[in-house]
C-alpha cells in the first residue's frame, strides 16, 4: 500500500474575511487559519505515513514578502522530510507573483518543477509524478502539450494548476477540458486553481481538493484535502479535514413564532445543533431570519436587539460566531394587525414616493455624492456601473419604508 496526499490553494497568510472577527476571542483561533490548515495536512501526512505531498500550486496568497512565513513553512517542511515525505510543488498564478521560493532554501525533500515541465520518481517505488508550473502570474494558453508521455508498467500522477473549461468566481488560467485530460494516460490527475472540491472523474482520476481553509462566505463549508491510497494498481481517494473555521449559512424559520421567548428558544436550538454538527474549530455563521408570523413589524422594528441577542446566543455554544443576520422575506399573517388609517395612509403614500422617477433620481445622485467620498478602487467594488446605483436606491428606499412602518405598525403589540 502507497499513500500520497494531495493539496492545493493554501493561499498561506491570506486573511479571513467576516466582520465576526471584529470579537478578540474569535481573531485569536482564527487569525493564522491557513497556517493551521496546512500544520493539519503536514500532521496528516506524518500520521497517515504518506510517501508523498503534492501541492498543485498557490501555496502562497501574493507578492507581499514575509520572513515568518518563510521561517513557518521551512518548519512544517523540515517535519515532513524528518519523516522521509517528498514534497511535489507546481507554482500556480499567486505563486508566480510571489518571489519567496526564488531567495529562501527549501529542504532537501521539495521538488519544484519548472515551468517547462518535468518528472520525479518517488523514492524507489513504481510511481512518477509529472508536473508543470506557471512561469508568470497568468497562463491564458493550455499547459497540457508540456506534459510527457507516462512511463509504463508505473502508476504515474500529473499536477496541474487549471481552472478547466472554466469555474464561476475564478480566472480562466491553464484551461482544457476533462475530456482532453482522460485521453493523456495518466492515472490521477492532482488540480488545483478552483476553491471547491470536486472529483470530476475516477477513470481516470482527476480531483480538484479545494481550498483546505475557506476564506469568506463564499467558500461555505468544512475544507480538506485529498488522501490517495494506490494498492497495485487500483486507487482510491478519502477526504481528510483541514480547515481551523468554516463559514456556514443557517436560517432560521417564524412560522408558528408567537412570542420573543419562543423564537429565541429556536434560535438556540437551531445554533446548538449547527455547533454540534461543526466540523473545523470554529464555525462563522450567516443567519437568514424569514417566514410568516404574526409579529412581522415587531420583529423587524427591533432588528437591532435582536442582533446583539443572536450574536450572544452563538457565543455562548463557544464555537460559533456571527458573520452577519439577514431578516429577510418576512411577512404578515394576514389580519393579525387592525392598522390605523393613518398608517394605511402613511404606507401608501411612502409606496408612491418611492416609485416617482425624481425621487429615485435624487436619491441615486445623493449616493453617488456620498460614495465619492470613498477610495475608487473600493468604489467601484460597491457601485460598479449605473445599474448598481439604482438598485442601491431601490434597496435603500425599501429598507427606509419599511423601517418607518416597522416603528409604527410594531407599537401595535
């Protein structure tokens, strides 16, 4: 039996992205996250007894250069040549920005290709592994004419730092197709580029490991990496955890909610058994608040209570915290509220207004003026094009509406 591991993306150093870090607890288990997904693959590897880490590319996160983060990783490689692991290492477009490989010495145990392409044999077995690295921050052209033919009567592994035929959310670098890569005779096929897991094939086998450390909550769930166990020549593959904190979306549900006792009750129902389900040390959570209930005006006039009692509902499982509460498509049991007229009134009045073409107009230049204020680069992070202002508009002109009502509507309890 043969063991390998197979990693990508580790981006080390790269921030968590939540305003849940804004707690000193939370920032104190979370702030080296991606140093402490890539101590548990070293551990793993040392524990699993593996002959072999392979690392497709973006160990590092940037240009920036970091003498601790040099000091760091010689150690968790220092481990694992102590315990006789080849390290295999293809640069990917982050790594290509980084210059730290070029002045720090690797041990002993790292294999680097080139951006030329090339093989290594692993130790004496009967196992190569082919790969190739980026040569610049981008790759627009397929790496696939780089490889070599496989040698024969060996299992042989290819690394390669790709975004495929293409992912959501992620450049388009080193592209080709799985089809084209089943037909080059190699037996596993180690990935990299694209965050989330995914095998995307087992004859042969290609397998993207995902980021071991999600980074915000776009990157949802627990992270790990790919376990390869070749007996003969059969292969398989296991997940192993990695990451210190995953990000995870929850909703809480109102319907059939008919005081503040019973829906904190939920809450912590709810969050107990997220917590217990939790995977990674720390769970960032995003809890969508929405259904029917009769208390919708009460609720959301008292939106910010019910934050700080939600947040402390999560600190108190003393693994969760919150990344953000969303009170969302909540609505009215019909005929629960008798309305004054005069709120009636005040409700359509607000509607008229805000659908008045002037109106919006004068609100999206009062926006823009305020976002001139802000850095461009941020800028036109948050407003982009004239799309965006409008639909800011919008949104703000609702929320302002519904907030005054809210007031109103929620003193009828």
């Amino acid at each position: 039996m043969i063991k390998i591991l197979h990693t990508a993306d580790v981006h080390l150093d790269s921030p968590l992205k939540s305003l849940a870090l804004r707690d000193p607890e939370l920032q104190e288990k979370v702030q080296t996250a991606t140093r402490t997904a890539f101590m548990r693959i070293v551990d793993t590897a040392v524990s699993e007894e593996v002959e072999a880490l392979l690392i497709s590319g973006d160990l590092f996160d940037g240009a920036e250069r970091s003498a601790k983060t040099a000091a760091f990783l010689i150690e968790q490689l220092d481990r694992l040549q102590n315990s006789g692991i080849i390290v295999f290492y293809i640069k990917g477009n982050h790594d290509a920005e980084n210059p730290m490989t070029g002045e720090i010495r690797l041990p002993e145990n790292v294999r680097i290709f080139e951006s030329r392409g090339g093989k290594f044999r692993v130790g004496n077995l009967d196992v190569w592994v082919h790969g190739v690295s980026f040569s610049a921050k981008q790759a627009p052209e397929s790496l696939l004419p780089k490889f070599g033919t496989p040698e024969p009567d060996a299992i042989n592994i290819a690394m390669l730092h790709t975004s495929l035929a293409g992912s959501q959310g992620h450049d388009t670098y080193a592209p080709c197709s799985v089809a084209e890569i089943t037909k080059m005779g190699f037996d596993y096929w180690a990935l990299g580029h694209v965050h989330k897991r995914q095998v995307h094939c087992q004859s042969p086998w290609i397998v993207m490991p995902g980021i071991p450390q999600g980074r915000d909550i776009g990157e949802l769930g627990p992270k790990s990496a790919t376990l390869i166990t070749i007996v003969g020549k059969d292969i398989t593959v296991s997940e192993v955890p990695t990451s210190a904190a995953e990000f995870i979306e929850v909703r809480v549900a109102l319907d059939g909610i008919e005081s503040d006792g019973e829906l904190r009750d939920h809450i912590r129902t709810v969050l107990s058994e997220t917590a217990q389900g939790l995977i990674s040390d720390a769970g960032l959570v995003r809890l969508t608040i929405g259904g029917k209930t009769r208390r919708k005006w009460q609720i959301l006039r008292d939106q910010d209570s019910w934050r700080e009692v939600v947040a402390e509902i999560a600190r108190s499982t003393g693994v969760l915290w919150m990344e953000r509460i969303k009170f969302e498509n909540i609505t009215e049991i019909e005929g629960t509220i008798a309305d004054g007229s005069a709120i009636t009134e005040l409700e359509r009045l607000m509607d008229e207004i805000r659908l008045e073409p002037a109106f919006a107009s004068e609100l999206t230049t009062s926006i823009k003026t305020i976002l001139a204020e802000i850095p461009p680069k941020r800028r036109s992070i948050l407003m982009p094009d004239e799309a965006a202002a409008e639909e800011l508009a919008h949104a703000l002109s609702e929320t302002g509406a519904a907030g005054v009502l809210a007031a109103m509507k929620g003193a009828s309890e």
